[in-house]
C-alpha cells in the first residue's frame, strides 16, 4: 500500500508561510503597474519594434494599447489575471505575473489590432523581451 504524507504542523506553516508570501508578492507587483503605466508601456512598446517582435503603423497606438492592458490589469481580480494568463502559465519555471499578463494581451489581442501589421517571434522570445523591461520598472 502506498504511503500518504501528512506534514507535520510545522510543515504546515512553513508551507502556508512561502504560498502566502508568493500571494502577497503578486499582488505588489499587480499594484505597482498603477505607478509605472506611462514609463512602462513606453518601453515597452520601443523595445517590442526595436527588437522586430512587432510590426506596426504607429508606435504611440501600441503604447497606448499596452497601456491599457497594464490599467485593465490593475483593476482585474484574480479570476480574470489567471484567465488571461492560462494558456501561458507553462511558458517559463518561475514567470512574474506582470509579464506573463502582458505576454497574453500581445499573443492574443493586440495581434488583432488595427495598427499592427504583424507580431514575430515566438512567445518565449516576447516574454524575455517583456520580462526585461518589466524588471527595471516593477521588483518582486
């Protein structure tokens, strides 16, 4: 017969101290968006045409976009951040929130946009672009 772990009460605590630490990490980075929307989705945006990722008409659309995204974001709940982030939960080990929402909205929306030409790379490539940018402006 299989055996069933059951951690001890101090195993308990321990784990509910590190999930509860991990929440209260996302929901900072998710707070901090509110302070760096403008400096963010700027960046953003350059770095997304600079490095050829995205093909565009206007780079102020994209900013504005992105913008957008990062102002829906900080007023989702939970439910709607992790149905966003769904089909992109997998994509690296330890992803941050903020740039794996952002991720999203690029492979899924603004790829629809009318400004948008056309988006290249693949997801891991845009993440790293995202995740970069999002790193100097939001600290986990």
């Amino acid at each position: 017969m299989a055996k069933v772990f059951r951690p001890s009460s101090g195993e308990s605590r321990i784990l509910s101290r590190i999930e509860s630490s991990k929440e209260r990490a996302r929901q900072f980075a998710i707070q901090q968006t509110k302070n760096v929307q403008e400096p963010l989705s700027n960046a953003l945006a350059m770095k997304l045409i600079e490095e050829k990722l995205i093909q565009t008409t206007s780079k102020d659309d994209i900013e504005k976009q992105i913008a957008g995204a990062l102002e829906k974001m900080s007023r989702s709940d939970e439910f709607e951040i992790d149905y966003q982030i769904a089909p992109l939960r997998k994509l690296v080990p330890r992803p941050h929130i903020v740039s794996l929402y952002l991720t999203a909205f690029v492979v899924e929306q603004l790829i629809n946009h009318r400004s948008v030409e056309d988006i290249y790379g693949s997801d891991e490539e845009i993440y790293t672009c995202i995740n970069r940018q999002v790193s100097k402006f939001i600290f986990r």
